[in-house]
C-alpha cells in the first residue's frame, strides 16, 4: 500500500493505493544499473489503470501489512518514469537496508 497527497486548487487529500511488489529481477529488466539493492520496485503492469506513485509523492511509505495486523514501512517513495505508465513500476528506497543507520542516528529509536 502506499500513499500520496492529492493536491486540488485549494484541498489537500490523502490518497493512497495497493500495489504488488516486484521480482527483483523485474525491476532490473526495467531499470538496468540504475537499479540496486538497495531499492524495490512496485506496481500492476498488466492493468489499464495502474496504481503509482507521482511527482510530489517522494519521501512518502510504501507499506505492508504483516500476518499479525502491524504495518511496517518496506520503502520510501523515490523515482520512477512517469506516473502509471506502462512497463515502469514505481522505485522505493528499501527501508531494511538502512536499519542500522536509523537506529543509530535515533539512538536505537529510545529517544
């Protein structure tokens, strides 16, 4: 699931939209090197109407629901061409890989 912020002339709206992860290999079919592990891609590339994320929807969560009914965030909105286009998938910075480093600058998410 991800989200994004809709903006209208004067209304700001929280939007948001369930999409399938990706095979790595996938994205790297897509993408070639600029595609690494530190990324996922996201997105239905069979549908006419595709859910994607947009310009203005950076830095929001790519998120998942586990078996036990807890959300975690897998990726960050980062990069894609276009919006929904066909045959490119969102890009997601993949949250895992930076772990340590965001408990160490949160001092281990203690405060």
């Amino acid at each position: 699931r991800l989200k994004g912020f809709h903006r209208d002339t004067r209304l700001l709206t929280l939007l948001q939209g369930v999409v399938p992860l990706l095979p790595r290999e996938d994205c790297e079919a897509r993408y070639g090197q600029k595609f690494t592990n530190r990324m996922i891609c996201a997105g239905n590339l069979s549908e006419e109407k595709r859910v994607d994320s947009c310009q203005g929807d950076s830095g929001g969560p790519l998120m998942c629901q586990r078996s036990n009914g807890r959300w975690i965030i897998l990726g960050i909105t980062s990069w894609g061409y276009g919006c929904g286009r066909k045959d490119s998938p969102g890009v997601y910075t993949k949250v895992s890989k930076y772990v340590p480093w965001i408990k160490k600058v949160t001092n281990g998410g203690m405060g």
